[in-house]
C-alpha cells in the first residue's frame, strides 16, 4: 500500500501562486494596451514600505501592457511644511483657502518632494517614471474654483473666495500619450495654469478624475483610506451603477467626504472612463486586486 505525503510546503505555497495567476490571465489580455489612471492618496503616502510596494504594483502593471498615469496628492504633508514655516491656513468646506504665499508652498511640496519622491520609488522597483506637474506641456488648465455659501442672517448666497483654489478647465494628453509611447511612467502632482499664468492648487482626486476622463482610461482607481462605499448596514458595496449612486447620496447613505469621491467618479465615467473603483490604499496588492481579480477590492462604479 502506497502511503501519500501532504505537500509539502513550498510546493502548496506553489500551487497558490499558479491560481492565482491562472485567474489573473484573462484580466491581463482584457487591459492590455489600455490607460488605468490611479490616484494615489491617503495615510499611505507617508509610510515607505507602502510607497515601495504601491510602486512595485505600477511597475508590474506596466510590465504586462497596461499603462498606469499616476495622480498624487499630499494634503498631511502640505499641512507639516505649513505649519513648520509658521503659515496658517483655513478650511472651508473641506478646501483650503490658497494664498499666493500658500500656493508657492503647495507647488514646491506637490511638484517637488512628493512627486519626485513617487517617481524615484517607481525608479526603484523596475520602472522608468517622469515626475510632472499640470503646468508642464499645457497639461491641466484650471480656473478659480467658485464656491457659493448661503448667509444663515441674511439668507444672502455669497462667493467664497477661496484662493488659488482651482478646478480642471481642460486637459491636454499630449505629454502623457507621448511619455507612454516612450515606455514612460507619467507622475502628476495637482497643480494647475491658469490662462493668465496664475498657478493653482487643484484638488487631487478632481484632476484625477478630469485627466482620467480625457485619457478614456479603461479605469480610474482612487485609492483613499476606507474599504470603498458602504450600504446602510456598513457593508461594503462591491458594485454599483451611476443611477444607484445618485440615489444613495440623495438618501443621505453616502455622506461626509465619501460624497465627493464618489460625485468624481460619477464625473469620470460619465466622462468616458470605463469604470471608476473606490479603493483601500492601505489594503496590499489595492491596485492588482482590483483589475486582475473576479472579486475586486472595493467598490466599482459603472455606467449601468
């Protein structure tokens, strides 16, 4: 009588890998050649080894023929240079009021540090990445963002002034199609021109999602800190079409900062993105699972 052996541990730790490959496969063949716009954000920006793996991921994507445009932001990291300069800065409705001294603060953390710092790390797991902001090439055009808020004495609405707070005016792809032809890793730090050469702050899950739109990216991916967009029961929302979110923030379910994540999403695909993910960047491997996976890892929003 022959006696069987449990496998031994390499070989069961072999056999995962190869499944999970096998179902990754006609994910793989179904991206290849398309755009996926991710916009990185979020707690995770400011750990190392996150940033070393969430590069790791972008490279890999690369590799097998998708072509990743990172999108970063830098909130956490604007606030600590702010505040060791001394400069204060208000919020209003979750914006920061952006002076000219606070603009130049913002550019040089955006487009310097942070930027290149994603960039060298792409670098540094495989990949060729040029660090870029919105200014270069014509890339993002802004105007000043007009918020109007209602006088509780009065009942007067007024215009916030808010700065060079900006909104995406236009985008023009030309630096990023011609960085991916090239074999390049476009990464783009939020600021944008304005038409008389004003320099403006542009929030940066909206110029994600505005250079999503203008790429046709088969995907826009906005990594944040929560598991995606959660039911009434807080669980978690693996699918959705643009007509149920619509009404889930008309019921008051979706609320707070999910709202605008979700409205930027709303305005990618409807933009021409394919589907907009909501996902955990805290979460390893967000990016893979995500796009390579039957099951996803947060919540999708499609068109129908």
């Amino acid at each position: 009588m022959t006696e069987t052996t449990p496998l031994s541990g390499m070989l069961a730790e072999g056999i995962a890998k190869a499944a999970v490959l096998s179902e990754a496969v006609p994910h793989i063949a179904r991206y290849a050649g398309t755009t996926v716009v991710v916009k990185y954000g979020g707690h995770a920006m400011g750990d190392a080894e996150a940033l070393a793996a969430f590069a790791r991921d972008v490279v890999l994507m690369k590799q097998i023929g998708i072509q990743p445009v990172v999108v970063h932001g830098g909130g956490p990291q604007i606030a600590r240079m702010l505040e060791r300069l001394d400069i204060g800065s208000d919020f209003v409705d979750g914006l920061r009021v952006t002076t000219a001294e606070t603009v130049e603060i913002v550019e040089m953390v955006l487009a310097g540090r942070i930027n290149k710092a994603v960039a060298a790390a792409i670098g540094a797991a495989g990949g060729r990445a040029v660090g870029l902001s919105g200014k270069d090439a014509g890339l993002l055009a802004a105007r000043r963002l007009k918020r109007m808020r209602r006088d509780p004495e009065s009942n007067i609405e007024k215009v916030l002034d808010l700065g060079f707070v900006g909104e995406p005016s236009g985008v023009d792809t030309g630096v990023i199609d011609a960085l991916a032809q090239a074999g390049f890793i476009p990464v783009i730090a939020p600021i944008g021109l304005g038409e008389n050469g004003e320099t403006y702050n542009i929030n940066a899950d909206t110029a994600a999602g505005a250079i999503a739109a203008a790429c046709k990216a088969r995907r826009f991916l906005l990594l944040t800190d929560v598991a995606g967009v959660l039911d009434e029961q807080g669980r978690l929302i693996s699918e959705m079409t643009r007509d149920r979110a619509r009404r889930m923030i008309a019921d008051g379910v979706i609320q707070g900062g999910m709202i605008p994540k979700v409205e930027t999403c709303l305005d990618a695909v409807e933009g021409g993105v394919g589907a907009a993910a909501i996902l955990d960047g805290r979460m390893d491997h967000a990016v893979l699972l995500e796009i390579l996976t039957r099951s996803g890892a947060g919540t999708i929003i499609r068109r129908q």
